[in-house]
C-alpha cells in the first residue's frame, strides 16, 4: 500500500487517486530568468521518481510543470543581457530542459506558460471578482485573503500569525496587508497584455492555479513543489483556486527538502549556487542524480562537493556488478544441468518487494538505493561463489537477476552503465587489461608464478582488483 506524507494534513495518508488507474500531478517549475541550479534539479528528480514509481505501479499519470516567464525580474534580467522578456524566457527554458534531459528526467505531458495562458487567468480573476473574492485598484487586482475562511491551512498559520511574523511593505492599495496580487499593472513601456483592468501581466500565485486546473481540472490528484513554496506561493493557490470554484484543489501536497550550501538555501538572489551546467561539467549525469536520491525527498541536503564525490565511488559499485553480470550473460556455453540455487531466486523476490516497500513509504528513495546494493551483494556472492559452475542455467539465474537489478534502478532513473564520454576509452582498456590477464593466464599454466603474481600485483597497483574464481579471473576497478 502507498503511503505518502501529506502536507495539507501533516500526515502520511494511503494514496487514493480521485479517479481509479489515473494520476493527476501538478509541479511547479522555475522562474526561467537564468540557468538551473542543482536545487531546481533536486525537485525535477524527485518528482520524475515520483512519477516512474506511480507508473510502475500501472498508474496512467499526467504529468504537468509550469514555467514563470513573466514577472519584474525577467524583465529587468531581459534588459541586463539586451534581449526581450519572451527571448530571455525561452533561452533559459530551453537551457532547463536540456539540463533535465540530460540527468534523465522524462519530458511531462506539456511544459505550461504563464504568458501562453493569459486568456485562462484573466477568466478566473474575473470570477474571483464577481464571487467578491477580489478586488481591482488602479489596474491591480488583490485577492483579498480575509474573505477565505480556510486561509492558512497548508501552512498551519493564523492570518495574525503570517501578518506578525511577515515583511509585508506599505501597499496603501490593499484592504490588508496580507492581500495578494492576481493581477499587475504593467510599467509604462513593458510588455504587457490587455485586460478588463487595464494592461498588465499575472499575479505569480494566479498563474499556477489557472493553468493547473485548466490541464488537469479544478480537482486533481498532486501539486508538488519545494517546501520553500508551502507560504505563500500553494496557501495562495488553495485559497484563489478553492474560493474560485468552490471545490477541494490539489488532494496531496507534496514537498521536497532544500538544497542548503553552508547553512543557506541555495538561491540565485544570494548567489550561493552551483548551476546544473556547472556540475555537469565535473560529474556525470548520472552521478549528481544518484547523489540526490540518496537522500529522502522530503529531507533538506547539505550540499557538498565531497559528498558528491562519495557518491561517485557507491554508483560505481553497481556499475560493476552491472558489468560482471554482462560478461557472465555474453559468453556462449553449452547446456549443462545440475545447478540449482532456489535460495537466490527467494533473494530476488525479497529485493523487490523491499524496494517497494521502501518505495511505497513516501517514495524513499534513499532506502530503495539500499536494496540496490544489498541485491548487488547477493549477485556477486553468487558469481563468486566455487559452487557456481557457468552453464545455461546458472545463466539463467544471473540473467534473471540482471533484469530486476535494471528494473529496480530504472524506477529511479538510474542507468548503470559507463558514461558516454568514456564508452570508447573503456573498451580499449578493457581489451588491453583483458590481454595482459591472458598472458597471466598463460604463466599460471607453465607454473610460472612469478610472472603471474607480478602481473597481478601490478595491475592492483594501478587500482584493479584481480580475483581467480572457479570460472576463471575477473577484474574489476577499485571502488575505493
């Protein structure tokens, strides 16, 4: 059963979608005004296991994130690298979606534009208006946050709360300090839209809740986001979309933890980040996502080179055992009976529902990794192990544990294979790594194990493990 934790409630909660087979889910996305940092890149892994996971469960989910490409700093951005509003959004977009790419992240059912869905917005504030929800002063609509009763409970706050713990400037427009913009009058000369209040642009808060409702309707199933969001960004959401049509919005809210550099969350107003470009430039893709679910979704990450590095080390493990089990699976060999080892095929319908069930706490990740290597043990106590003859049916058994070892990694996205850019250099290492190991093999037959112990312990020098094994020598690269 999949439980998930539930920040509406603060519990976790059986998952139940509003409709049977489907999933409904809503992400919010970035404020496409520079490139990607790794706390962006956190929340669109996340959230892309999330989705794989609810997928391997035989959920047909529609997937939805949004793009902020209109607001004051894209505009003064815009103006800082001499392009338009529309050309600094579309140029950070598209850099966005390569990054993800990359990192394996699979594309949502549609990328949505605040600027593309002017027409949706304008519809909803107008109702909110006729509902006496909100109100239009000098070209600006406010929502007006006293007129909701249920204001403040994703964040578990009183309006007297949020008022005395904010930095709410002097707006002498507003009806309460805490109103929110739906939408703005534009500066003279920008680009704007044309509204029944006068040239503009939209709120950031409205954005999210019209086109999440017009995609995936006025109740679905998901919205996730970073818990930097929780207030004001989906308070605000709940109470427009939920004053607007009078009907419960998002079911599940689901938050991913920060990204702290020394203490700070990494942000671009305070500078301290890393961008995605950046660190694709030292590790692989498939590095920095192992590295980031590692950790809980839900729980903050201290981020550090360091840690990366670790992690570097504790993906190549499974590579190797991916790459053991190639070897065993490429080699032709005669049928051969008598082997048996029931115990193992237990082990691998254990793994797998370990992995769910870590899975299906909240979609931990950091445990399922856990069971990854806890399977990659059992596979290689099993290719090691003197009883193990290679024949068809023990190929058989590696071959059935080679599937679920990618099965599993592929709910997390994860591809345990060497990197593109090594691909060619490997295999002529391989190759000659592989030669010198015959010529090893050739002493040990003459007995000339002076030779065969130099060769190994110079290979092991250089940072390879040797090991003789019942079904000949293999070789691995130290891990440590």
């Amino acid at each position: 059963m999949l439980r998930v934790y539930n920040t509406l409630t603060g519990e976790k909660e059986e998952f139940k979608p509003l409709e049977p087979g489907k999933v409904r889910m809503y992400v919010c996305g970035l404020t496409v005004q520079n490139y990607s940092h790794i706390g962006h890149i956190r929340s669109a892994i996340n959230y892309d296991v999330i989705r794989r996971y609810l997928e391997y469960k035989g959920y047909d989910v529609t997937y939805i994130m949004n793009f902020t490409d209109i607001n004051e700093k894209i505009v003064k951005r815009a103006r800082e690298e001499g392009l338009t509003p529309k050309a600094l959004a579309e140029k950070y977009a598209r850099a966005y979606q390569e990054d993800v790419e990359r990192l394996n992240v699979k594309k949502p059912a549609a990328y949505v534009k605040a600027t593309e869905n002017i027409d949706a917005i304008i519809e909803m504030v107008e109702k909110l208006i006729s509902k006496g929800f909100a109100y239009e002063v000098n070209g600006n609509v406010y929502f007006s946050v006293d007129k909701f009763d249920d204001y403040g409970k994703l964040s578990g706050r009183s309006l007297e709360e949020m008022e005395a713990g904010a930095r709410v400037e002097v707006n002498e427009e507003k009806r309460h300090p805490m109103d929110f913009a739906l939408w703005k009058k534009a500066p003279e000369g920008e680009i704007s839209w044309d509204s029944p209040w006068g040239k503009g642009w939209p709120g950031w808060h409205i954005e999210c809740s019209a086109m999440s409702m017009k995609y995936l309707g006025e109740s679905f199933d998901i919205h996730g986001g970073g818990s930097d969001l929780i207030f004001p960004h989906h308070e605000n959401e709940i109470a427009q979309s939920e004053a607007c049509t009078g009907k419960p919005f998002a079911r599940y809210w689901l938050h991913n933890g920060t990204v702290n550099l020394k203490g700070e969350k990494m942000s671009k107003s305070v500078g301290n980040f890393f961008t995605t470009r950046e660190l694709l430039e030292r590790f692989k893709p498939e590095e920095i996502r192992y590295y980031l679910l590692t950790k809980h979704y839900r729980t903050p990450i201290d981020f550090s080179l360091e840690e990366l590095k670790k992690a570097r080390v504790s993906l190549k493990r499974l590579i190797n055992t991916a790459k053991n089990m190639e070897e065993i699976l490429d080699r032709d060999l005669a049928q051969e009976q008598g082997f048996s080892h029931e115990d193992f095929v237990d082990r691998l319908k254990e793994s797998r529902q370990e992995f769910e069930e870590a899975m299906d706490d909240d979609f931990n990740s950091a445990r399922a990794i856990g069971v990854l290597h806890e399977l990659a043990k059992e596979i290689n106590s099993l290719i090691n192990n003197p009883a193990f003859e290679l024949n068809k049916t023990s190929q058989f058994l590696v071959r059935e544990g080679y599937n679920l070892f990618h099965k599993l990694a592929g709910i997390l996205g994860l591809e345990l294979k060497p990197g593109d850019r090594e691909e060619g250099d490997l295999k002529m290492l391989d190759d000659l790594i592989n030669f010198i190991l015959e010529i090893r093999e050739e002493a040990r037959q003459k007995k000339n194990w002076e030779l065969a112990d130099r060769i190994r312990d110079t290979l092991q020098e250089m940072g390879l493990v040797i090991k003789d094994t019942p079904h000949g020598v293999v070789w691995e690269r130290d891990s440590d």
